[in-house]
C-alpha cells in the first residue's frame, strides 16, 4: 500500500513540475547592473529581460542634419532623469532618418545619470504592466522602447500601450517612459472607408466617426511627437561628409565621393542618414587610411 502511494505521489510531482514549466511565471529581475539596456523576450510563455552586452556607440554628435529633434528629445530626456515632468515620445516619418539612432544616443548620454532601457517587441506589449511594476521602485529611470511600432486592426498590444499611456486606472510609474518609433504618424491603418461613418449635420459642421477617432487616439496619448523629414542633396551629403570622416577618410578622399555617395542613393532610391551611413562603410572599407568602426542607423 505505501509503495503504490509513493509511487503515485511521485508521478503527481512529476506532473507538476512539468505543469510549472508551461504556466506563467512572475517576471523575475534581472541583475540590474549587469548593462543599462535590456531586450524583452519570451522562452516558453516566460518573460524574462536579457542584458544587451554591446550597445551601438552611437553619440548625439554623430547625428547630423536632425538638430531640431535632437534638441527636443534630448531636452526631454535631461528632465526625465533629472525627476522632472516628462513626455512619453513618439518619434515618426521618413525610413533611415535616425529615429531609433537617436534614442540609442540619449541612452549612451545619460547612462551615467541613471538612464535605462527595456526594448519591447510589439508582440509583448500586453505584458507591459508587469514590466513597469518591476522597475516601479527602481531608483533608476527607465526607457520603454518600442521600436518601428505599428498595429493592424484588433491587434491586442494596442489597447495595453493606449491604457499605459494614458487612461488606467492606475498612474503610470513616474520612472518610466515610453520612446516608440514608427513610420505611421496614427500607428494604425487608415482605409477610406473609415470616413464613410462621416456625417454632416444641418449646419454644415463635419462629424468624424468613430473609426477616425479610434485611430488617432493611440498617437494622441503620447505627449511629445517628432517628426523626421527625408533628406535632400546637400543635407545627404552633408552626413556622408561627417561619417567618411567619423571612419578616418582623408577631406580630398571625401570630396572626391561625393559623386559616388549620389550614384549609391539614387541606386538605394533613397537620401537619408541610413544611406549616408552604409555608402560611408562601404567606402571606408575600400579607402587604405578609413578606421572601421560604427554601428547602424535606424
């Protein structure tokens, strides 16, 4: 009788420990000083945060012809970790122009200051809340980054980024912020036929419908917008001349390229810092002076 108990006791634990690596687990802390960024992933249904060994050495400097943006992201940035009020970012526009670059930048500027990042997939976001209560009483203040982020209709991170931004409620932790990229101003799809639910009314005065509405309203949540603009001629050759020159590339070697670096964009179809940046390693590579070093545009 006990052998036969023990037996089944044994099989009952077995199936639990089993059960255990299938259910969700609470999301445990990483060794926070391990690196200043981490990537959210998922193994197995479990959420765990991985540390980014080798972040790009991307400085504020090395981006050029964006001063604008720069200026106002870095202003922002500067008050958040400093502990003053702070806008959750949305940063749209032309591919290649340096968005998701210039978060990487603010990071590597203010590491010293206390400055961290969490890089979420789209596909993760509804486990947002648990990511901020992790960090909520962190003295750290934390980046929630959300890259080249864009939803198709009924997609479930949605509603979890629109109630972490504005609308739970519970408030928001005042360590963390949201930085997302994304080539969509509105985040979502815009179809014709969300106007059709457009009316007017006896004075004339257009009603937007709900669809419209409902777009918008992500986007609206995020307190600060920049926006980024494709370059022209001269502002891409401008940013070849900094990153030939960031590489090591003598100045005659620089302005003898630049009728290559126009024939590399009108080959790529694009003028843009991404552009710059790949026509600028592939030159360097070829010239016998260039320094290899660097890391990618986004």
């Amino acid at each position: 009788m006990n052998e036969a108990f023990e037996r089944v006791l044994l099989r009952a634990e077995a199936l639990l420990a089993r059960l255990e690596t299938v259910l969700p687990q609470p999301l445990a802390a990483p060794d926070w000083g391990a690196a200043v960024a981490w990537r959210y992933r998922k193994r197995g249904g479990h959420g765990l945060l991985e540390p980014v060994r080798h972040i790009g050495a991307m400085a504020l400097s090395d981006l050029q012809e964006i001063e604008p943006q720069k200026e106002r992201l870095v202003r922002n940035t500067a008050h958040f970790v400093q502990g003053l009020p702070a806008n959750n970012v949305l940063l749209t526009g032309a591919r290649g122009t340096g968005k998701s670059s210039l978060i990487r930048a603010c990071l590597n500027a203010f590491a010293a200051q206390g400055l961290r990042l969490i890089e979420v997939d789209k596909a993760d976001l509804g486990d947002l809340p648990d990511l901020v209560a992790l960090v909520a009483e962190r003295s750290e203040r934390f980046l929630i980054f959300c890259d080249d982020l864009s939803f198709e209709d009924g997609e479930s991170g949605y509603k979890a980024l629109k109630s972490i931004l504005d609308g739970s409620v519970a408030a928001s932790s005042p360590n963390v912020l949201i930085y997302a990229t994304s080539n969509r101003r509105h985040l979502l799809p815009e179809y014709l036929r969300d106007n059709l639910s457009h009316r007017r009314d006896e004075d004339g005065e257009l009603h937007p419908g709900e669809a419209v509405e409902e777009k918008i309203s992500l986007s609206e949540r995020f307190g600060l917008w920049i926006s980024f603009y494709p370059f022209g001629q001269d502002e891409y050759l401008s940013v070849v001349h900094q990153w030939l020159g960031h590489f090591g590339v003598p100045e005659a070697a620089i302005e003898a390229a630049r009728s290559q670096a126009l024939v590399w964009a009108l080959e790529r179809g694009a003028r843009n810092g991404r552009v710059a940046y790949q026509f600028a390693r592939d030159y360097a590579g070829n010239h016998p002076s260039s320094a290899v070093a660097g890391s990618a545009l986004a």
